[in-house]
C-alpha cells in the first residue's frame, strides 16, 4: 500500500495514524487519559527544571554581582612580616600595563570595632574598615568605590574636622547612627605600650557621612569606608607610599583568573596576585555542584514521564494488535509501523516539551518580577529568590526532554513492527 504512495502522501498517512491513535476511540476512555498522564508527566518534569536552573543560575549571578560590587577583581599583596605593601604607586603603574586592566588603586583593610560615643558606655561592634583613595584619577577598581568617586556617597571631609565614615546599612540600623553621628573607631593593629606594659589600642573619631547598600547582608552589616590617609593613620602608616594592596578591575570578571597569572608574572616576588573568583571559590563551586544536583534529580522526573510514554505505548499496541495487523496486511512496511509509533511518542514529548517550557519561563519571570519567595538573607546573602534564565540552559532542558522522549518511543514502535499480520488479526 504504502509502496504506491508518494513520500509527502507517506508522511500524511502515518501522521494520520499516529493521531488516531492518539485519540481514544469508543470504550478507550483509558487509553486517552493515560496518554494525557504521559503528557502531564512531560511537562511538569520540564517546568521543574526550568524553574529550578532559572533560579539556580540567577543566585550565582546575583551573588557575582553583588561580591563584585565591594570587591577588586584582582588585588596584589606583598609578602612580608608587616603585611604591608610598599611603594603602591610603581605598583599601579606597572599593572595598568597589562593588556586587560582597566584600573587600579591602593587600598587599607582593617578589622576594626565601633562604638557610638556620648553614650552611658561603650558597645562596639565588629568591622572590616576600608580605607580607599578618592584622587587617584584612574578607573575604580570596585563599584562601591566608583560610587563614592562620583559623588554617589559622600566621603567628603566634613565640617567637624573628623574623618569620613560610610556604614554599611545594616551595621547602621543596627547600632541607630545617622548622617553626622560621632562615631569611635578601635583599632588593634597599631597598638601602644603604655608605661606599665601594658598594650592600648588606637582609637579615633569619626563622623558618618553617609550610609550605603549592597544588598548583601554581610556586606551591609560589616563594611564601612572612610579616606585612605585616615585608614593609614589609624593603622599606624606614617610612610604615605605604603598600603595593605593594591585593587584591580578588569574589563570582564570573567578574565581575572587569566590576567591575574600575567600580573604575577609581571611583578613577581614578594608580590601575589589574588582573583575574586579564587577568593570565592568554594561559594561559586558549592552553587554549581548544586545547579548539577539539582538539575539530575529533577531530570528524574523527564525519565519517569519518558517512561509513561514507554506504558503508554505498549498498551496502544495492546489495543490496536488487529488493527496493526490489518495495516501490514495491506501493505504497510514494519519501518512505517516503526514511524507511526515514534510520531506518537514524538508528539507527547515534543508537546509537552513546549507547553512545560512555556510554564517555565513564565513561571520563573514571575518568581524573579516579583520576588515571590522570601528567604533570609542573614542565611543566603539575599533576601529573595533572583531568577536568570541563560539561553543555552532553557536549550539544553529542551533538547534532552526531546531526546528522552524519542528514545521512549524505540522499544515499543520496534514491538509494533515486528507483529506477523496473521497473528495480529487473529489477536483476540
């Protein structure tokens, strides 16, 4: 039969079948539903996972973007017994030689306690004092810095005559400062032996001049900024050229890694140079082992849908024994039974496919819009579930749900094939 058709007539003919098939027929109600269930099946599966990855790939980025707000893409250390790094200026000169750096800037870091002043006692808090240069004329090596550069925070002198101090939003909540509070800052790495023995550590006042958010709960509760002459001054660097490093921003993040193996070639020892993505590899790793895990496991739910297909099938070759038989008999090829089988399939799992990527990518725009799930953010750096949907991952999602499907559809259209038409008709 199917020998004197034309190849598109072909095509119409098993497709044709393959929907008759598809549809339940009288007293086949069961055969419809588990075709709806095997199609359910796909789509839930297929929705999970675009959801899941979505949000996966979209707390990588937002905690990237978020780290790299505060921090250098590269920053150059020099090792020696005072954790100091000396003349930052040739430094910075000889960095900014390197193809792929676009600034550089010297910076103090230092774990300092404040405390609010004109109170009944004091109550110190713990934070990392970032001492940053305003007037280096180049490119900032950190958003936050660029910020404040521009103007953004203000990290002026005010009229009090005290140092500058940005907080972090968090750390100010918590200890109730405001623009212009008096603040004592408490240094323990220039510490002063008084005439006993005994050692005192370095305090000075400072005055808020503004608050800042990252976003980021550690950041906002433990960062503060203040002029890099007066993180020095603090610390106890009297030698203006000397600083605890030098920050460096690249034109992409992702080149870090690549540029810093030139900038160590380039100064070389005593110098070492650090990438944010080494600085935080084991987050960045632990995220990606879990989009892998998570990804398996819901995957799973495909496999189980592709085995509803596999059911699903097998039964309608159950059903329809006589009917295959019939066909054969007229002419129809064991590879156009092959076909009329593997459209079946084909159609459940390219269909639900579509419609549970669909749901997916709605699903997760509206997750991400209007951030609909609250986590906290003292636990997970943020306080709701950010959602980024790559391109290439929606596409790998769908390629593999296809594929699964497909290969479901091999053992029972080959099952259907192999059927003799004498049998088939005689099937009771």
């Amino acid at each position: 039969m199917t020998g004197l058709l034309r190849q598109d007539h072909r095509d119409r003919l098993y497709w044709f079948i393959a929907r008759h098939y598809l549809r339940a027929g009288r007293g086949r109600g069961l055969l419809s539903l588990i075709t709806w269930i095997a199609l359910g099946g796909v789509i839930v599966g297929v929705t999970a996972l675009v959801v899941v990855i979505g949000v996966m790939s979209g707390m990588q980025k937002d905690l990237q973007a978020k780290i790299l707000e505060s921090t250098p893409h590269i920053i150059v250390l020099e090792s020696g017994t005072t954790l100091r790094l000396h003349e930052w200026e040739e430094v910075v000169d000889l960095v900014m030689e390197v193809d792929g750096v676009v600034g550089a800037a010297p910076f103090v870091l230092s774990q300092v306690s404040v405390a609010r002043t004109g109170t009944d006692g004091l109550y110190p808090q713990s934070a990392n004092l970032y001492g940053i240069s305003i007037d280096t004329g180049r490119v900032a090596p950190t958003e936050m810095e660029r910020q404040i550069v521009e103007g953004i925070y203000n990290l002026t002198l005010p009229e009090s005559g005290l140092s500058p101090l940005l907080m972090g939003v968090g750390l100010a909540d918590r200890m109730q400062l405001f623009e212009g509070d008096t603040l004592l800052v408490v240094s323990f790495e220039n510490l002063k032996m008084d005439i006993l023995g005994g050692l005192n550590p370095t305090m000075r006042q400072f005055e808020v001049t503004g608050v800042f958010t990252t976003g980021m709960y550690d950041y906002d509760m433990q960062n503060v900024y203040t002029t890099l002459e007066a993180a020095q001054e603090l610390v106890g660097i009297t030698n203006p050229g000397v600083v605890g490093g030098v920050g460096i921003r690249t034109k992409q993040p992702e080149l870090a890694d690549e540029i810093r193996g030139k900038v160590q070639e380039l100064l070389g020892f005593p110098f070492y140079a650090e990438s944010w993505m080494t600085t935080n590899r084991a987050l960045f790793s632990a995220l990606r082992l879990e989009k892998i895990a998570m990804g398996l496991i819901l995957g799973l739910i495909v496999l189980v849908a592709a085995f509803n297909i596999v059911s699903t099938l097998v039964m309608v070759v159950a059903d329809r024994t006589r009917e295959i038989g019939i066909l054969k008999a007229m002419g129809m090829t064991r590879s156009g039974i092959m076909r009329v089988f593997v459209l079946q399939g084909a159609w459940i799992g390219v269909a639900g496919t579509m419609v549970g990527t669909v749901c997916g990518l709605i699903l997760a725009l509206l997750i991400g819009h209007f951030e609909i799930i609250r986590i906290p953010p003292d636990v997970y750096f943020v306080d709701h579930l950010p959602v980024s949907l790559n391109p290439f991952d929606v596409l790998g999602i769908v390629v593999a749900s296809v594929t699964i499907a497909f290969l479901a559809t091999i053992y029972p259209a080959w099952k259907a094939s192999r059927l003799e038409p004498v049998d088939a008709i005689r099937h009771e």
